[in-house]
C-alpha cells in the first residue's frame, strides 16, 4: 500500500506541472481517481477496478473523503471530462 501511495504522489506532481498534465494518459487519471477512493475503503463494482485495487480492504460504497481528496477526484474528473477519457 506503501508503493501505491507513493506512486500516486508522484502522479498528483506530475498531473500538476502545468505542460506535463497533458502527458497523463486517461488511464493515470483513472488509476488516480480511483486510488483515492480505495485507501478510504470504497468497494468497486467494475472488473477492472477490482483487479487493479485488490490489495485493498473494502468496506463502504460510499467513503468519506477528505475535503483534498474531494477537490482532487473532481479536478481529475474534470480533466477525464475535457479529453473524453473513459478508461472503464
């Protein structure tokens, strides 16, 4: 878990460099999306999300996030929007 979040950093610095956000494929910004949800024990429903969050517990399908991590699965959301992601 330890991994993952710290990959997941290293993901939010690279979706905030201004010109290196747009190297972010849709599929990053749907890992991204996601992890936040599964550290705060969201249950996924898709064959692909539970493959890719496994590791962790499940417990809630609808997790209280903190008001950063509202602010960031809307912000990618946003972005997902803009260039027609649909990763899932």
């Amino acid at each position: 878990m330890l991994i993952a979040r710290a990959g997941a950093v290293a993901l939010f610095l690279v979706a905030g460099a201004g010109s290196a956000a747009a190297q972010t494929s849709c599929y990053d910004l749907w890992y991204e999306r996601n992890l936040i949800f599964a550290e705060n024990g969201y249950c996924f429903q898709t064959d692909l999300a539970r493959r890719a969050f496994a590791e962790f517990e499940c417990w809630t399908r609808n997790p209280a996030l903190s008001t950063y991590e509202q602010r960031r699965v809307d912000e990618i959301r946003d972005e997902e929007q803009r260039r027609g992601c649909n990763v899932n």
